[in-house]
C-alpha cells in the first residue's frame, strides 16, 4: 500500500462523513507551525523564498497547538514552519497528537534528527519527512548551507535503523535536474526510505499572466520528465494531482482543506500569502473571501500549484473526472510503503 492501512480507512472515513453531511468545505489535513517559521516566510515545499518576514511572534505553547487540532478535526496532522524539533515542546507535543489517534507527519531538515530519536518509539500512524532537494552538491546549494545533506542523511539512516517510517520532500524548480534527483532515489531506496514527495516551487511576488504561462510550461515539462524517471519509487503524490503539476488537467486551489495554524492564529487564505489571521478555523472559512484566490484571480497565486492548495483539490475530488476515484484508490493500494521494493530499476 502507498500508506499504512489505517490511515487510508481513517482518511477516507473523515472524506465520506462530512460528504455525507453535506458540507461543502472541510478540513483534510492540519499543519501547526508552532514556531512561526511557516507563515509569510515558505515556499515550495517549507523552503525559504526570499519574502519580507513577517513580525517575530511568542511561539505556540503545546496547549495552544492542542486546542486548534481539536478544533479542526482533522485525521493527518503535521508539524512544519522553520526547524520544529528546535521547538522546546515538540516531544509533549509529538506524543500528545499520537495519543489522540492522529497521523502525524514530522517535518524536519533532517539535521537535529538523531538527537531526537529518544522522543518517542516508532510508529506506525508517525513519519519523519524529511526535506531533501537534491544530491549532496545540489541540496546544499539550495539550502545555503554546507554540510546540511551529510547531516540530514545521517538523520535518515538513525530514523531507519531505529525503526521508524520516513518520507522525503522534494521541492522541484524549473532548473531541477531529473537525473539528480533519480540519483537522490537511488541513495535513499538503499538506505529503505518509505515513500517520497514532490512539491512544486512558489515565487514569490506578483508577476503577469504571460510570465505566469511561461514559469508553468516550464515546470509542466520538468514534471514530465522528473515523475517519468522516478514513477517506479514509492511516489507519495496522487496521480490526479502529478497530472495537474504535468499540465494534463485543471485543478481549483482548495487550500481551505489544509489550513495552516501558528502564532496570531489562523492564516489567510494561505501560509503562502499570509494576508490576515483569524482567531477560528471557522471564522477563516466564513471570512475569507476564497474566490479572491487562486491562479487567474489574485497576482501573487499565479506561479502557484502546492499541494495544499491542489493536493487537497484532488484529494477531494473537486474538477472530478469519470474514473478518477478509482484511479485514486488504485493508486492507494498500488503503492510500496516499507519494504516492497522489488519492482524499483536498477539504476
């Protein structure tokens, strides 16, 4: 399977009961950034993007994070903005979202890893993710940061070895070299990393409809060429979603579905743009107004396809096309989590 079994049934379970309901707009996945690091300074996949940042808030405190998660009631939680395991209550925080019955996607730089391994015993509703652009060269190009793949890859390898379930992002740019990137897989498929993801890279700042169709023509083809190279991995990206980042179907940004929640509250519409903050989960939905946003509507959504907005549009089927749920459930159960590996090329 692509994921564990129970979060598949948990996921689908929290789908079909607000469907059920009738509810038009609902949360999928909640990401709690703790220490601020997210919001008005992400791009990509939680990398920086050269964006004024904005005010230095007090950190959240562990019950503060508790209380959003309660509130949006959401299966998948993750953790995320800036270096979470810097947080000075992410292992009260860790344990207590697990002891609720969340998934729980860790994100990390990989880097303080080892030193945080004794939080808690591994698993299996608990990933490390773990944010790695390229080979060692390129990665620590990217990150500004010499030395930083070392470290992290040193964090992959404790997490494995100690018996966790680990994922890795990677942020795609319209100069992203498929070959490193295959070259990444193949280190990490031997080190038996579970699963991998793609997130498309956000610019940040307004730029024209022509600009715009030319940054997207560019990352439509590195998709194509990038997803092609790396399909027989255990890609953790829907394949309603990799056509979308291939430019083979539209796609409405449904960020709403993966709000973001840091100090000062809940942010609007996007961490990405980060316009406003509001003090609910259901204020955010009744206060933004959401056809303001999204590529067409708003400059600074133009160069923007990431998963939180577009992931989750194809998680919830909106823009469905004849077949796509059973594509999405093929997809499901057709994946190689953990240890079934024996359909990946050599290189």
């Amino acid at each position: 399977m692509r994921y564990p079994f129970r979060l598949i049934f948990n996921s689908a379970k929290h789908l079909a009961t607000h469907r059920l309901r009738g509810e038009r707009k609902f949360a999928v996945m909640l990401t709690l950034d703790p220490l601020g690091g997210c919001m008005g300074n992400c791009g990509g996949s939680h990398g920086g993007n050269g964006q004024v940042a904005s005010p230095r808030r007090a950190p959240l405190s562990v019950e503060q994070c508790l209380a959003a998660m309660e509130e949006c009631d959401t299966p998948v939680v993750a953790i995320c903005g800036g270096e979470p395991l810097e947080y000075e209550g992410i292992a009260e925080l860790t344990r207590a979202i697990l002891d609720r019955g969340k998934h729980l996607f860790l994100c990390t730089d990989g880097t303080l890893i080892r030193r945080r391994l004794h939080m808690i015993p591994p698993e299996t509703n608990f990933f490390w993710n773990v944010k790695l652009d390229g080979t060692e060269a390129v990665h620590d190009s990217r990150a500004g940061k010499p030395g930083q793949f070392a470290e992290a890859l040193d964090g992959v390898k404790a997490a494995k070895n100690a018996g966790f379930f680990v994922v890795v992002s990677s942020t795609v740019y319209p100069d992203s070299d498929g070959r490193d990137l295959a070259a990444l897989y193949a280190k990490l498929h031997g080190m038996h990393v579970d699963g991998y993801m793609l997130a498309p890279v956000y610019l940040p700042g307004k730029v024209c409809r022509d600009g715009s169709a030319k940054f997207h023509a560019e990352m439509h083809r590195r998709f194509a060429e990038i997803s092609d190279s790396l399909n027989d991995y255990n890609l953790l990206v829907s394949p309603v979603y990799l056509e979308y980042l291939r430019g083979e179907c539209e796609l409405d940004c449904s960020v709403w579905g993966s709000p973001v929640y840091g100090p000062g509250g809940w942010s609007g519409p996007c961490y990405l743009l980060d316009y406003n903050l509001e003090k609910s989960y259901k204020a955010l939905l009744e206060n933004t107004l959401w056809e303001n946003f999204g590529r067409g509507m708003n400059p600074r959504c133009e160069t923007c396809s990431c998963q939180a907005g577009y992931e989750t549009a194809a998680l919830l089927g909106v823009n469905r096309k004849a077949g796509d749920a059973w594509r999405m459930l093929a997809w499901q159960f057709g994946g190689g989590l953990g240890e079934k590996r024996e359909s990946v090329r050599k290189p």
